[in-house]
C-alpha cells in the first residue's frame, strides 16, 4: 500500500513547520487572527511580522482561506 502523494499547498506544511519553528494549526490561528483582512495582507503579514518566505506564506494563507470557505459552505 502506498501513501497518496500531498499535492497543493499543504505540500508545503512539513517544510513550514521544520523551518519557522510552529505548527501549521499556530500560523492558521494567526492567519485567522488577522480577519478580514484580504489574502496579501495576510501573505504581507506573515512576511513581514514573522520572517516567513513568500511561497510558505502564500501557501498557508491560500490553504487556510480556502478551508474556511469550505467549512462555511
């Protein structure tokens, strides 16, 4: 049996939480602490107040954005 490969942006998780030291449900909290502030505010805000690169930061924003829509669907 073999593991089905991540694909989009939690692809990037591991690597997140390797490099920046938080799990990806702390940088979630984060992000949604910031609502609502529009996907670059939040991508400029996890950049600029935390040092993160912009592909980690885009990913977990664009993640977290799209988890919240589905959950309020």
């Amino acid at each position: 049996m073999t593991a089905e490969k991540i694909k989009g942006p939690a692809s990037y998780f591991p690597s997140i939480e390797k490099k920046y030291g938080r799990s990806i449900g702390d940088w979630q909290a984060l992000v949604r602490q910031r609502y609502p502030a529009r996907h670059m505010e939040l991508v400029d805000f996890l950049k600029n107040e935390h040092g993160m690169g912009h592909g980690h930061a885009n990913a977990l924003v664009a993640h977290t954005l799209a988890e919240d829509k589905r959950a309020a669907s």
